[in-house]
C-alpha cells in the first residue's frame, strides 16, 4: 500500500475491491492477493476512525 494513504483513497479501493467480488469479475488467481489488500484497508481505515475519534474527543474534552 502507498506510504500517504488517505482515507477517502482507502475506501475507494476498499469499494473498488468489494464491487468486483460481488460482480464475480475478480480473476480467481488474484482473489487471495486482493482479500489481503481489503484486509489491510479495513484495517488502515479502523485505525484512522478511532485515531481521529481520539482526537475529537480530547478536543472536546472540558478543559480544567
């Protein structure tokens, strides 16, 4: 996966992924390599949403 990714380019792929599995135009010889990338996706774009989560939440935190 590229090094800047952003999470707006993850979900494209991610869904770019997902149509071609639900159309069955994946080729069988690439469908492990292209579940392992929506792996890595998934879990790049989980990561992004609680880290930001994070930082809202500090942001809003009540400041003493």
């Amino acid at each position: 996966m590229e090094k800047k990714l952003t999470y707006t380019a993850a979900m494209k792929q991610l869904e770019e992924i997902v149509s071609q599995l639900e159309d069955n135009t994946l080729d069988i010889d690439l469908l492990a390599e292209k579940v392992k990338t929506a792996q890595e996706l998934i879990k790049f774009c989980r990561d992004k949403l609680y880290k930001t989560d994070e930082e809202i939440q500090k942001l809003l935190a009540p400041k003493e």
